[in-house]
C-alpha cells in the first residue's frame, strides 16, 4: 500500500493531486448548503509534504497553501488554527503519554528527512528545533491568508472552555 501513498509522492505530483481534489471538491459543493470540517489537510499537510518531508524552498510551501486557499475561497471558508502557548511542553508532554513506538516514529520522521536532516536536527531536542521552524512557517502562513481565519489557543487543556471559544466563533462566523 505504501507505494499509493499521497505522502510517498514527490512535492510536485503530491501539489497536483491534492490541488485537483480541492478544485473538484469545490465545484462539488459550491451551490450546496452543507458545512464541512477538515483536519489538518489545508496547512498541517502541505507543510508536512514541503518542509518535513522535503524540505522545500520556503515560498513553494507557501505558495502550496495560498494555491489551495485560492482554490477554497469560492466557498467562502474560515480556518481555524489551533495553536499552543508552550509547543515544546506541549509536544514533551505527548511524548510522555503516548506509547514510545509513536514518539520513535514521530521524531524519525521529523530528523531523518528533509529539513531536519539537511539542518542535522537530532532525537527529542532536534524534532523540538524542527517543529519551533515550523510554526514559524505555519505563522507565516497564516498571516498571509486572504480568506477569513481565527486563532484559538488550546494550551489550558480545558475542554469546555475550548468548546466555548469554538462555538463563540462559529456562532459569530454562521450568522
């Protein structure tokens, strides 16, 4: 199955194949009256294939996600980006609670390819380095979009007080 995966493809072909899918899925919906969640496909992924994996020039990156808000912002979409105060406790504090499997993987995957390895980032504190660039990247980004988007800070771990702040800014946005 590995070789069909989108993420084993190169930047380029990876870029058209989900470019195209976003397009049929926009002229798939546009007349519709249906809502849509989608996870980490509109800058988690793009950034993953580009920076992580590849480690691309900084502007084809991004120019990846303004494609795709292009793409989207005939259907007048609004990005909810969520984000921690403190990544590294954030991430520390994941690796203490998922199995050491997940954590082995995680930071392979981030120091052995790409931007990690061309910036020789190694174990914990190399994927800590790697994902410090990439919210940098991802807050680049965000402050480029020209389509409507929130910041929500999740770093409380409280629960209802996150739902609030997420129903206050669908409630506002659906008017």
């Amino acid at each position: 199955m590995a070789k069909y995966d989108i993420y084993e493809l190169p930047l380029d072909q990876n870029r058209k194949f989900v470019t195209g899918k976003w397009k049929k899925f926009t002229e798939s919906v546009l007349n519709g009256t249906d809502t849509f969640i989608f996870d980490c496909c509109f800058i988690q992924n793009p950034v993953t294939m580009g920076m992580i994996k590849y480690d691309s020039n900084k502007e084809d990156v991004i120019s990846y996600v303004l494609e795709l808000a292009t793409i989207a912002a005939r259907l007048n979409p609004l990005l909810i980006y969520v984000e921690q105060n403190d990544p590294e406790h954030s991430f520390r504090k994941a690796v203490g609670e998922r199995p050491k499997e997940w954590s082995e993987g995680f930071i392979d995957y981030y120091t052995n390819q790409g931007y990690g390895k061309n910036e020789g980032c190694k174990g914990l504190e190399g994927t800590l380095q790697v994902l410090h660039a990439r919210r940098e990247l991802e807050n680049e980004i965000f402050n480029r979009l020209k389509i409507a988007k929130k910041k929500v800070d999740n770093s409380s771990n409280h629960m209802n007080d996150y739902k609030k702040v997420l129903a206050g800014i669908l409630s506002e946005y659906f008017r």
